[in-house]
C-alpha cells in the first residue's frame, strides 16, 4: 500500500491521465470519490461515465488506481 500526501488541486495536476481517488465538494459537504483525469482536457470525469464532468475536486491522491487482473 502507497501512502502519500494529498496535493491540491488546480495548482498541481497529475501527471497522466487515468483513475485516481480525489476529495471532492458538493453541497458543502467533502467526500471522498474514485475520478477519472484527463490530461488532454485537463477535467476529472465520472469513474463510470466519462462523458459526466465532475466540478468542485480540491485535492487527489498522486497515485493512480489500477484494477487488479
């Protein structure tokens, strides 16, 4: 298991595109979600539909989630 410090976000972007787990506000209240990056577009999209923009994500853990095969 990685363990590392949160960076904020949009000072500081990851450094690929992919899945990552990042805290995100809505409604005033912070959870914590899996969301996908994309560098080309520099957005984070829903983990399940890439087509759904997520807004208010303020901080990402820097190492990407990767599915176990």
């Amino acid at each position: 298991m990685k363990i590392a410090r949160w960076i904020k976000y949009p000072e500081s972007q990851p450094e690929e595109s992919g899945l990552y787990v990042v805290n995100w506000k809505i409604n005033n209240v912070y959870m914590t979600v899996l969301s996908f990056f994309d560098r080309n577009t520099k957005r984070w999209y829903d983990s399940n539909d890439r087509e759904k923009l997520i807004d208010g994500i303020n901080a990402f853990n820097p190492f990407k989630v990767t599915p176990h095969v």
